[in-house]
C-alpha cells in the first residue's frame, strides 16, 4: 500500500469500476465497458490501477506495447476518482507502470495530451524531469481529424526513463 491504497495490475473484474470512473469524469473520453472489459483481459501487464483499501478502484493507467516497438509503452487514458482527489496519485501510477514494463525492456513513455490539459502537462514534464529523461512533443493527430470537434492530441515521447533518480 502507498498512501493508503494499492497500485496493481487491473483484473477483469476492475472494468466496470473503470469504465463508471470514466463516466464521472467531465474530462476524459468515454469508451465502452467491452473495451475496459478487453483492456483488463489483454493488456493488464501494461495498466495499473490505483485500489483503496475498501477495495474501491480510484485511479488507472491504460496503455500498451505496439509490436514494432517494444521498448515504448503508450499510455493511453489516465483516471482519478474525481470524488477522492489525492495528489501524486497519478504520477505514482505512472512511476509504477513504468518500473514494471522497465523490467521488460521499456525505455520510453508515450502517451497523447490534449493542449489545454495543463495539469497532466505538467506531471509528464516533471516526471520526464524526475528520471533524467528528454521530452519531445509533436502533434499526433490534428483537431481537423476529429469530425466531433475534437482538440488536437499532442504526442509526449518521453525517454529514456532512468529511475535512479527516484
């Protein structure tokens, strides 16, 4: 436990905890639960969620490996409880994450941000910062891709991670 709670790989039974802390959040993008069902089912190893020590699930990481890059973990969305705010907790999910997929060969974070999202700005400069690594930014994909008025999602590509730091 950390802080009182307990950072872990997600189970399947962790989906729709997931999926209903999504749907209270006003700011991320809603998915289905089949997709937080699938995502605890196939890509565990490279999640983690944030448990309290009711059993209640307060925050996760989802992200994953893409084959023809194995040394980059992407993540892909990242949520705390907005009802049970508690700082650091998700850079210590990212940390975690990352120490994890480090042991199999991980050397860089990928993830996407929306530019106005200061606050996760922020934590990934800090964190870049924190392991000595390099942070490079380019769009990913441009808000005219979006036909739902989508703002642009601008790529961190953050590397390589070093925790001695930490």
């Amino acid at each position: 436990m950390s802080g009182s709670y307990l950072l872990r790989p997600p189970e399947v039974g962790d989906a729709s905890r997931m999926w209903h802390l999504v749907n209270r959040s006003e700011n991320l993008d809603r998915n289905s639960l089949y997709s937080y069902l699938m995502w605890c089912r196939d890509f565990s190893e490279s999640s983690v969620v944030a448990e309290r020590e009711d059993g209640e699930v307060i925050g996760f990481i989802t992200g994953y490996r893409r084959q023809e890059v194995p040394d980059v973990l992407f993540a892909w969305q990242t949520a705390a409880d907005p009802e049970d705010r508690r700082p650091g907790l998700p850079g210590a999910m990212l940390e975690t994450l990352l120490r994890r997929a480090g042991t199999h060969g991980v050397t860089h974070l990928e993830t996407t941000v929306n530019p106005g999202n200061r606050p996760v700005i922020m934590m990934l400069e800090k964190f870049a910062s924190d392991t000595g690594a390099s942070v490079e930014r380019s769009t990913l994909f441009d808000a005219s891709q979006f036909p739902d008025g989508h703002p642009s999602e601008v790529l961190y590509r953050i590397g390589p991670i070093r925790f001695s730091s930490l």
